[in-house]
C-alpha cells in the first residue's frame, strides 16, 4: 500500500511503473506460495491475496492520477491528442 507522505512524490509515470513493479512481486508470491500463504514479518493477517488485492487498488490509483495528467497536458495544448 502506497505511504501516503510520498503521495506527492515522483511523476505519475514513475508512480505507475513502480506500483506495477509491486503488483508483479505480490502475483509472483503468489505463484510461489499461495494465495493464503504470508510473509512470517506481516503476520497471518496479511496474505497474499490480501497484498494483492492492495497493490492493484494502488495500480488503479495510479492510472488514475497518470490519465488525470495526460487530460492535464492534452487541455494545455502540450500534447496533440494522437500520442
């Protein structure tokens, strides 16, 4: 889940390449463990499902925020709406 001190941080790319990056890790713990399995440091409390679960509601944040900047640029007349 996304630290909310850093909402501001890094541009909307960089925020969805790394919340994609998460996601990937989590599907990939899955795979290897389980969807009821956990990391013994979070406790049982915290599967795998549930990691997942959370790192896709912070992938769909983040697209949001990215197509948020790209309407952003096209209203500015920056970017031509054909990109």
């Amino acid at each position: 889940m996304s630290n909310p001190i850093y909402k501001g941080v890094g541009s909307p790319v960089v925020r969805l390449i790394e919340e994609c990056a998460e996601l990937q890790k989590a599907l990939c713990k899955v795979q290897r463990f389980g969807w009821t399995n956990y990391n013994p440091v979070n406790g049982p409390d915290r599967t795998n499902l549930i990691e997942v679960k959370e790192e896709i509601d912070d992938v769909l944040e983040a697209c949001d925020l990215l197509l948020v900047h790209i309407q952003e640029l096209l209203d500015a007349g920056t970017l031509h709406s054909e990109f």
